[in-house]
C-alpha cells in the first residue's frame, strides 16, 4: 500500500524566487530517479514568514527512496541548492520528519 510522508526544510531568507525558479527547471534525470524511486504526488509548499518549507509525497509499497542519497544525480541536485537552503556538511537539506496528526479523506 502506498505510503503519504511529510516532512519540513527551511529556506534561507530572500531565496525563495531562487528555489522556484531551480525547481521549475529540475533536472530531468533526478525526476526519472525519484519516479523509479515509486515517489509520487510530491509537493512542496513554502510558509514566506518563517522560510519553513513543507513537502509531502506518496512513496510506493517497496520503494526504494532510502537508495537515492547514493545517486550522483541525488548529490548534484543537494550541492546546486546548498547555497539557498539550510543543510548539512553533505550538502543533505536538514529535513525534520513531520508526525500525521490527522487525516481526512
């Protein structure tokens, strides 16, 4: 059964036409990655007041999301947007795992 997760990043203050902008020419091969990753319905919403980025996105029964840290594609997209977002020495985005309070559907 396929699985919602939601999560939160934060974007550095002023960069948030940069990170629509990056996003709306994302790398095609990163895109093939996280769909045989069986990642869908992925969305990320921003909240202007406190740079928090929220994302949300459906992962497939057997995905195989945990592998994508090991991609190159993976790691060139972390390093083009470090620059904008708060991450780690890696160059990973700090996310923080967001609990499901509530649902209706």
């Amino acid at each position: 059964m396929a699985e919602r997760i939601a999560f939160r990043m934060n974007l550095n203050p002023g960069q948030a036409e940069e990170y629509r902008r990056r996003h709306e020419a994302i790398f095609p091969e990163l895109v093939v990655a996280l769909k045989d990753a069986g990642i869908s319905d992925y969305t990320i919403w921003l909240d202007p007041q406190s740079n928090a980025l929220f994302g949300t996105l459906v992962r497939a029964e057997g995905h195989t999301m945990d592998e994508l840290p090991n991609l190159p594609v993976m790691q060139r997209w972390w390093a083009h947007m470090s620059d904008i977002m708060q991450t780690h020495e890696d160059n990973v985005p700090v996310q923080v795992q967001l609990l499901r309070m509530f649902s209706l559907a």
